[in-house]
C-alpha cells in the first residue's frame, strides 16, 4: 500500500506527465552536499562565460532554502521543448542562414512558467501550502 506522500507524488507525476514534462522527480529542499563547493570552483575557473550576473547570485543559487527558508521538498521537472527533426541539417546547406537552435523557438523561462502555473495550482490543492514556481532561480 502507498503512503500519503507516495501517492501525492504520483499525483503531481502524474499531472506533470499530463502537462508535457518528460522527467519528474522530488527531493528534499536541503542542498546537495558539495552543492556550493561545486558552483564556487566553476566560477572561481570563469567557467561562466559572459554571465557576469551569476558570481553576483551564487550565494542563493546554492541552496533551494537560500531563496525560500521555508521549504521542504522540491520538484524537479525536464522538458524537451526543441523542435522536431535535426537543427543542425540546415548546416549543409550552404544558401541559407542558420539561427542558433536555443533562439529558434520560445524563450524557455515562458514556456515552462506557462506549464508549471497550472502545475503549481493542483499541487497546491492536492497538498495544500505555498508553492513558488522556479525557472533556473528567478
């Protein structure tokens, strides 16, 4: 027999699944043991390009608590928003121009908060709480 949380998480799959995300999965709002070590070294190496503003945010980027003290759980969600067929066969063509893949469609902040607001309103009445919506952590 499931547990009330077993079942309220296949609930949220569920309702996830029905939305078009492609991967669901829960874990505690703790952060990640060497979570924080992890993204210092990758700035401390300047592995983060031209994002500038990303030094200036790690401290909340390192815990889910850092952005919201009172949480418990985290859902984490995937989805292939990229369009079908291969990007990169326009390559080969050499009339045409080619437009970066990630600049063809949507910006995906929109549409996965398109998707995660009616997301958020059935967790919250199955479950009941807050529930923020995070895209990257804005």
């Amino acid at each position: 027999m499931m547990g009330m949380a077993q079942t309220l998480k296949a609930r949220i799959a569920e309702e996830a699944k029905a939305l078009g995300f492609d991967a669901v999965r829960f874990t505690s709002a703790d952060a990640a043991e060497g979570a924080g070590d992890a993204l210092d070294a990758f700035l401390a190496e300047g592995r983060h390009g031209d994002m500038g503003w990303l030094d200036g945010t790690a401290p909340r980027r390192k815990s889910p608590r850092a952005l919201w003290p009172e949480a418990r759980s985290v859902i984490l969600l995937g989805l292939n928003y990229g369009r079908a067929g291969d990007p990169l066969a326009i390559l080969a063509e050499r009339t045409r121009g080619a437009i970066s893949v990630y600049a063809q469609g949507a910006d995906y902040h929109d549409v996965l908060k398109a998707k995660l607001k009616p997301l958020a309103a059935r967790v919250q009445e199955h479950a009941g709480g807050e529930v923020k919506i995070f895209v990257d952590t804005a």
